[in-house]
C-alpha cells in the first residue's frame, strides 16, 4: 500500500457510510455527545456541530446525506460543511471511533 | 454455616464468600469488625455506565476527576470481587456503613504502626477524593473517610475501647492469628518454613466477650487455599468456631491444646513426645483430620516416610480438603521467590502424596520459575492432554513456546480467551499478554490489537503496551494513532523516572496528624 493509497481511503467518500464502533460506549448530554473509547481509554466530548454528526452515524445515512441534514440544521456556507464534514469523519476513523457500514441498510 | 441461639457463624474457605453471605442474609447499614492480617479493601473500578449514568456534564467531569481509576471491562462491580476487595463492594453495595479494621499486635508498635500506615496511605493515593485520612496516633489507631463513611483501624489490643453501642458483623480471617508482623519481609504472608499463631482462639473468644462487643452473625475464613495459612494450623479455625457457638468439653480443650502445644519452641526441641501425644490422641480420636496431618508432618521431620504417609492418607480420608496444593509451604515460598526453599518443601511433600493431582500444576510454576522451557513444555501438554484446563497451564506453557521460539504452538496452547473468575484475573491480564506477544510474532496483528486494546480495558497503561500499540499502528499504517501511541509512551516512561514526590500522595484532613 502506497502514501497515495492511505490519504484516498482515509477521505470519506460521499456514497460511503459510516457507523460508530461497537466499543464507543456515548450518550447524549445537555445537547452534547460525549463519548468513551473502551479500546484507548478515552473520555471525550463533542460540541454541537460534531453531536449533530455523532447522532448522525447510524450506518444508514450516506456521507452526501449527512451534509445536507446539516445543511438544513446550521447557518453555514455549503462547501465549508462539506469540507469540516469529511474532515470530522476522517479524523473519526483515523481514531477508530466509527467505521464503514458493510453493507448500505435501507 | 453453623448456628446456636441467636449466633450464626459462616465458615468460609476464601474471605470473599463472606461478601456473598452478607448479601445473601440481607444486612444493611452495618458496622463490620473486620479481624484480619490484610485489610482486603483494594479498589474496585467503577465501569463506564456509572460515568455516562451522571446527570450533567459537571457532575460527569467532577465523577472523573474525583475517580482517577476506572476499569473499562464489561464485568459488573460485583463480578470482579475478589478475595482482596470485597469490603469495598461491601460498602459499595450499603452492606457496611462503617469499617473497623482491627490488625494484629507486634511487640515493635512503631513499626507496626508505620506498616499500617503505609498500607492505608498507599490505598488513599490511589482516590484521594474518596478515601481521606483524618487522624493518626502514635498508639496505632487511624481515622478516616470512604465514600464520606467512617473507617479506624485499631491494634487488637486497643479494640476493646472503641467497642460500638450496637450488634456488627463479625468478621474474621484465620490468618489473623498466625501473621503478625505487617512490616516483615515475609507479609503479606508468615514465615511459612515454621508455622506458628500469636494469639490462641482461647484468649481471642475471652478478650471479645470481655469487649461487650455484640454480633449475631460471623464470618470466619479459612485462607488456606491462597497460602496465608499454613494448613497445619487450619485446626485454629475449627477451634474458634466452636468457641464461638459454646464451651468446649473437657477432650475438646485437652485435643486443641495438644494441637497448639506443637506450635510452641519447647515442644519442638522435644518432637519424640509430640508424637507420642498425638498418637495417644489418635486412638481416642481415630477420625480426626488435623490430628492425622499434624502427626504426619513432624513424622516427615524425622524423615519416617512410610509413617507419615498413613498418617496423611488417614488425614485426607477424613477431610478432603487436606489434600490441596497448599499442604505446603512451596506456593507460599515461590511467591515469595524462595525458590529452592519452595522446590524442598515441594520434594519433601511429595514423598507422601506422588499423585495428588494439584501438584503437577505447582511443578508446572515451578519449572517456569527456574527457566526450564524444555520440561515446562512437556508437563504443559501433558496437563491439558489430561483435561487440566487452569489458566496457569495455558499461560506456563505459551510462555515456555515463546521462550524457545515454537510460536505457533503458544499460539495453540493459548487457544480462545479462557472464561476466567474475578479470582483470577492475574491469569487473565498475563494470558492477554502473552496472546498479544504471540500474535504479534506471528503477524496476527488485528488479534495482538484486540488484545492490547483488552489490556487497557483491565487498567494497564505502561510505556511497553503503547509502544507496542504504536508499532502496531505503523504496521498497519495508521500513523495518526502511532503517532498518538508513541507520545504516550515517552510521557509514561518519563513519569515513571519522576521522583516519588511527584507521584499522587494520600490526603490527610488534618495536618497535625
């Protein structure tokens, strides 16, 4: 596997779907997700924008759908959602929190 | 469990079973008058549910901080009592309401005094927002807090002036009576190679009745499977109990203090005479388990093996649970790392008892202890050939394949995760090690991460197991968490060079103390 290989399959794609990793234990509090990564040892928790996405990681929703419930939900130009989106969601899976559905669930 | 009256005594083999019987008897709010050698009040670590179970996201930051100590495990609190904790699932459970530690007297106080304070001082550091010390004295007695609920710990010769108004749990450990120095190089056992007590079940019952103290349900615990107490002095406990529910006639007094007499200096410079006692005894007691085993050590003494082997073959005839693995002092010794001391009490043991089943496992620890790959091997596959499944033998036999390098044998002897007890999780922490080095020899590298990953779940945080994570990322590519690991590493292994005052220190309410 190459370095061009790595940077490709860690940027989301917009068909892709992700879930969260079954060792994340969260929940929901005061708006916020916060999260613990039984795996690392990790206690974490996220802010509005990231909780949205969080919530949104069930394995159903494709990365494109994702973006534009945001995109309903906060008062933020189209292509810089788009861009802190996949951001968020690589930096997601580099950490190990989420992975990609196997297969997409209707 | 036995009965008379109002009093109801448990006798228990391990000291945690005293936990399930309290829970089972359905007591509440208690005070515990804990007697015993060992305080028993390690920590156990809240699961994550507790955390994200907080209402708001202050009390779920405070609870962290508060808590620096958490176990990511998917077993419950209650699971993960063992014989080192259960007074804390105890009072986690408002089964104690208030814990008195009473620890055994020493003719150095001062000594004796800064072990208990040590001991104390090492379990506050661990949580100091829960566990703070309040008030120590020069006499030995400390003061402080768990969970906001009252803990002393009192010499036995002091216990009688801090006797409650009302009933407690009792609760005794045999070894109680036989360890009694907390600073020897020995704790947290005796010095096994001569057995002796301290204090004998005769004056421990006066002193109490002496004390007003008022209980209606005891505890006592044996100890003898973890070593603790020299099976030679298991008699102690028979005779406490019964001391406990009534008086002992006139043959019961005479049959324990011959017991006891083999214990003191004076009869062990006279063994013919011991014998001679005991053997007089035997005749009007010819079904007495501690009478047999007692005469077939000093017989193996004075090297009468033929004797001393009917004499063990009588005592485990009448109680079972005399032919264990700890009928001699090599666990004991081998913890201790007396090795050749533990290999003689072992060889000499054997001479009675070539096939007691529970030795081989011993051999088994004692080989790998002494480096000897080759033959650890050999009685390792002999052992699980023979339907020995102890997660001892998995793991002693891994480690000696790693050693001379049959890496996919280990990786055989290994087999699926074992389903391990509470009791047992020293196995199971050495078991995902080993796994881990293994897999990760044999390029299994998701199985090695799933088994560091567990570490971390169990507590394990060392410079060792997240530079091998990041290793283990850089071979998988994922140089973000590598990277990640690697920091952690370095910042572990330089807290680890940090001079003691920087580690975490117990809390003391008052400074005077």
């Amino acid at each position: 596997m190459g370095l061009k290989d790595l940077i490709v399959r860690s940027v989301p794609k917009a068909s892709e779907r992700y879930e969260r990793a079954p060792h994340v234990k969260w929940r929901l509090l005061e708006g916020r997700a916060v999260l613990i990564d039984a795996n690392e040892g990790l206690f974490m928790h996220l802010n509005d924008v990231g909780s949205g996405i969080w919530q949104g990681l069930d394995g159903k929703k494709s990365v494109d759908q994702l973006i534009s419930d945001l995109d309903n939900a906060f008062d933020a130009p189209s292509h810089r959602l788009r861009k802190d989106v996949r951001k968020f969601l690589r930096r997601l899976s580099l950490m190990e929190l989420i992975r990609k559905a196997e297969s997409p669930t209707v | 469990m036995a009965g008379s009256g109002s009093l109801t005594i448990c006798v228990v083999e391990d000291h945690d079973e005293a936990y399930h019987a309290w829970k089972k008897a359905g007591f509440e709010n208690k005070i515990l008058v804990h007697f015993d050698a060992h305080i028993d009040f390690a920590w156990i670590a809240p699961t994550p549910e507790a955390l994200l179970e907080q209402s708001s996201l202050s009390d779920m930051l405070s609870t962290l901080h508060r808590t620096p100590f958490w176990r990511l495990s998917e077993k419950t609190e209650e699971e993960r009592t063992h014989l080192g904790n259960y007074i804390h699932q105890a009072i986690r459970a408002n089964i104690v309401r208030e814990f008195v530690w009473v620890y055994p007297d020493d003719p150095d106080q001062a000594k004796q005094t800064r072990a208990v304070r040590s001991i104390l001082e090492s379990t506050a550091a661990v949580a100091p927002g829960l566990f703070r010390l309040a008030q120590a004295t020069d006499a030995g007695y400390f003061e402080g807090r768990i969970y906001g609920r009252r803990l002393l710990a009192i010499p036995y010769s002091a216990y009688q002036a801090y006797v409650p108004q009302e009933e407690v749990l009792l609760d005794i450990d045999l070894d109680f009576f036989i360890i009694q120095s907390l600073f020897s190089r020995h704790y947290p056992y005796a010095d096994v190679r001569t057995p002796s007590f301290w204090l004998s079940p005769a004056e421990f019952v006066a002193d109490l009745h002496a004390s007003g103290l008022r209980y209606e349900f005891v505890t006592l615990a044996y100890s003898v499977e973890e070593g603790y107490t020299p099976l030679r002095l298991k008699f102690l406990g028979m005779e406490l109990a019964q001391r406990l529910l009534r008086s002992l006639s006139e043959d019961e007094e005479c049959r324990f203090e011959a017991l006891r007499d083999l214990f003191r200096p004076s009869t062990r410079r006279d063994p013919e005479s011991a014998v001679r006692r005991l053997e007089e005894l035997i005749e009007a007691h010819p079904n007495d388990a501690a009478l047999h085993f007692n005469l077939a050590m000093l017989m193996l003494e004075r090297n009468d093996i033929p004797g001393a082997a009917a004499q063990y073959r009588k005592a485990i005839e009448d109680d079972p649970t005399y032919r264990t693995r700890y009928n001699h002092a090599g666990p004991a010794l081998l913890d201790l790392g007396l090795r050749r001391a533990a290999r003689a009490s072992f060889e000499r043991m054997r001479q009675l008892d070539p096939h007691n089943p529970h030795y081989r496992l011993f051999e088994l620890e004692m080989l790998i202890a002494e480096r000897d790959w080759a033959q650890a091997i050999l009685l390792g596959k002999e052992l699980l050939k023979d339907g020995v499944d102890h997660p001892a033998v998995r793991t002693g036999l891994a480690e000696s394949c790693l050693h001379l390098r049959p890496y996919q044998e280990a990786w055989e002897a290994l087999g699926p995760e074992p389903r391990v007890s509470a009791s047992t999780t020293r196995y199971e922490i050495r078991y995902l090690w080993l796994k881990a080095r293994v897999a990760e020899t044999l390029n299994h590298c998701e199985d090695a991460l799933a088994c560091y990953h567990k570490l971390i779940r169990h507590g394990e945080h060392s410079p060792g197991l997240h530079r091998a994570l990041a290793r283990l990322y850089f071979r998988k590519r994922n140089f973000f968490k590598a990277r990640r690991h690697l920091a952690k590493a370095i910042r572990l292994a330089i807290l680890a060079l940090t001079p003691r005052w920087w580690r975490p220190k117990a809390t003391w309410d008052s400074k005077t103390s």
